[in-house]
C-alpha cells in the first residue's frame, strides 16, 4: 500500500502550515516520482495549491521542466478560473439581493478567501442559499437567466439548477438535507434558526471583485461537516474539501479563542461553545463522523488535538481517508464508479452500514420517497 505521508507533508508546505526543510533543502525529493504527485493532485483538485509550494523548491529539487510547465499552465488557468468565478458570484449575488432575497455564498469563494492563496484553490460552481420557498426561488430563477440570457436546468429536493454566462449557478431553498427523517427536520430548524446571521456575515472577495454574505466559521463548523457526510454516502469526499474544512475548524477555534466577531445572536453563541457543539452534533447524528473528520484532518493537515472539536475515531477515520484516497475529488476518480451510479450507492451503504447505521439503513426508504416526490411534481 502507498505512503501518502511525504504527499500530506507537501500540501501542508504548500499552504504554509508546515516548515518543511527536507523539501527546502531536496533531502527527500531525490528520484520523487514527480508524475504520480501531479495525477494525486489532479485527482484531488489539488493542482493549484500542490504548485505553490514547487514554487518555493530549490531548482534541482523542482519537477523536470515539461512537467513543470504542464502544471504552471493547469495553475494558471485555476487562478483565471477563479477571477472568473469572483466576478461572477458577487454578480449573482447582487442580482438576487436586488431580486428583493436575502441569500448568502455556500462554501466556493467563500472558502477560498480563508486560504493563504485564494487564486490557487481549484474553484466549482456558485451556490446560493437564498432565504425563500421554492415558487419564489423558480421564478427567481426565471427571471435572472432572462437577465444573462442562460437557461434552467435541473430541479432537486434543495436546489434549482440554472447557467449564467457559462457559470453553473444553484439556488438552494435550504443548504441540504438528511435521509433520516428525524434528524433531517433537526437540521432544517437549525438552519432557519441561524438563517438571518448567515445572509448578513459580508466579507470581500479578491482583487477587489466585490463583497458577499458567506456563513459564519462557526456554522460552517456544523454545516459542512453535514456536507462532507452527505457527499461521502452519495457521491464521495476529495482532498480539496477536507481542506477546505481544516480552514474552518481552525478560523472558527481562533475567532472562538480570540472572541473577533464581536456580539453575535444567541444561536451562534450556543454553536461556538465546545460542550454546546458537541450536542449539536449529536442532535444532528454527526458526532461520530466528525470524530473520523478530525483523525483526517490530523494525519492530512497536522490539525493539533486542541484545535480538534471532536475527539479522533481511529477506526472510522481510517475508512474515510482510505475511500478519499481510492475515490479523489467526490468521488469522481472511484475505482467502483464503473458499477453504476445506482448500485455504488448499494455498495457505499452496506459498508458504511457499520458505523453509520442511521444513515445507511434511511438511505433506501428515502431514495423511494425521493423517486416518488419527483415523480409527483413533475421533475
């Protein structure tokens, strides 16, 4: 089986989070198949990220030039891709803002302004949580494709599909949802619950592009943790959004430490208390998948114990990071996709059934419900 250790080291000395002096000095990059670090980072949308830190290799320790030239082009067009997608998210946030909406950015750009590079994160589409039912957010919808002259797509329980300007755009009634119907309706009162605080949280995208509403660390610390559980039972979780997550568990541990966000609404407080996010968690089914989330974080991004929210599960951790690694960015890169996209999810469900019975046992029962919902509207 492969050592992935030297791979974690570098990501960590890429995004400056690790001194890295056998790299600095080529001590261990001596006969480094440089090759398959470009497929591992390519397949975890890593590319941009990875080539920062080449960047500061001594000239002998730096991949051959073809190959470093292939990843300076594919680094170059991340970060182009990325202007694009800053412009392009505070203009559909705009336009829903000036739509009468309350909304903020899910995840995307707004994570990429917690990364020391912004530009050399690999960037996706523009989701918005826009603070309406779902007649609203259809005409919505309507309206903002006639104004970039793009087209609807695609319906789903939480989101409208539509392409502006070449850009995908979702507009999520609620940010997700949960296959257990008990905790499913725990996680929507928590999101209505701290809707207002997230549509009001403005930070500033890069190079000046403009200001959007983007949730708080501390919600982010529950809400994409339910992100990454939910896309590792149904489409599979990359390196880029582990990332992503370390970032938000150690932005929303120093705002908690430091107290930087001021006065905030009583439901935040309650999420920012250690003892109150382990209930949270718990009410929410999560607590043992965020218990695999931190053995992750620690053995891929060195996260300290102390900055953990909660405690490393060995067992479970080590099922994620093995599927992470065999699956690459969600899951596209499986070496079971082959089988279909039906039966993987067969697949994830009796191997996950172990340690995430709640989850897995649901999952059939609303996979029928969710056939039938489709079939009575029409979808």
């Amino acid at each position: 089986m492969m050592d992935y250790r030297i791979y974690f080291r570098f990501i960590q000395f890429s995004l400056g989070l690790y001194e890295g002096k056998e790299f600095l000095d080529g001590s261990v990059l001596q006969g480094f198949d440089w090759d398959a670090f470009y497929d591992f980072a390519k397949r975890q949308t890593l590319v941009g990220i990875v080539f920062d830190g080449i960047q500061r290799l001594p000239k002998g320790a730096a991949p051959r030039l073809d190959l470093l030239m292939k990843w300076l082009g594919m680094s170059q067009r991340v970060k182009m891709r990325n202007e694009v997608l800053n412009e392009a998210t505070v203009a559909v946030y705009n336009s829903v803002r000036n739509a009468g909406y309350s909304c903020c950015i899910l995840k995307g750009q707004g994570n990429a302004v917690m990364y020391p590079n912004p530009s050399a994160r690999m960037p996706g589409d523009v989701d918005v949580w826009v603070d309406a039912g779902r007649d609203d957010i259809r005409r919505l919808a309507r309206a903002l494709v006639e104004i970039a002259d793009g087209r609807v797509g695609s319906e789903s329980l939480n989101h409208i599909g539509l392409t502006m300007g070449g850009i995908t755009v979702e507009l999520h009634s609620t940010p997700g949802f949960m296959a257990n119907c008990i905790y499913n309706r725990r996680l929507q009162n928590w999101l209505r619950r701290n809707a207002d605080l997230q549509c009001s949280n403005m930070v500033a995208l890069p190079n000046g592009s403009g200001a959007v509403a983007v949730p708080t660390c501390a919600f982010n610390a529950v809400y994409q943790l339910y992100h990454l559980y939910h896309h590792y039972f149904y489409e599979g979780v990359g390196l880029r959004q582990v990332v992503d997550y370390y970032f938000v568990v150690v932005k929303s541990e120093e705002r908690r430490v430091k107290g930087e966000e001021g006065e905030v609404k009583s439901e935040e407080l309650r999420v920012k208390n250690p003892m109150a996010l382990e209930g949270e968690l718990n009410r929410l089914g999560l607590w043992k998948f965020a218990g695999a989330v931190m053995y992750v974080l620690h053995n891929v991004m060195g996260l300290p114990e102390d900055m953990m929210i909660a405690p490393m599960d060995r067992k479970r951790g080590r099922m994620l990071l093995d599927d992470i690694l065999n699956g690459g960015n969600f899951g596209h890169y499986d070496k079971h996709h082959a089988v279909g996209h039906n039966l993987l999810r067969l697949y994830r469900d009796a191997r996950l059934l172990r340690f995430y019975p709640s989850e897995a046992l649901s999952e059939p029962v609303f996979r029928a419900w969710h056939w039938w919902w489709r079939k009575r509207n029409g979808l």
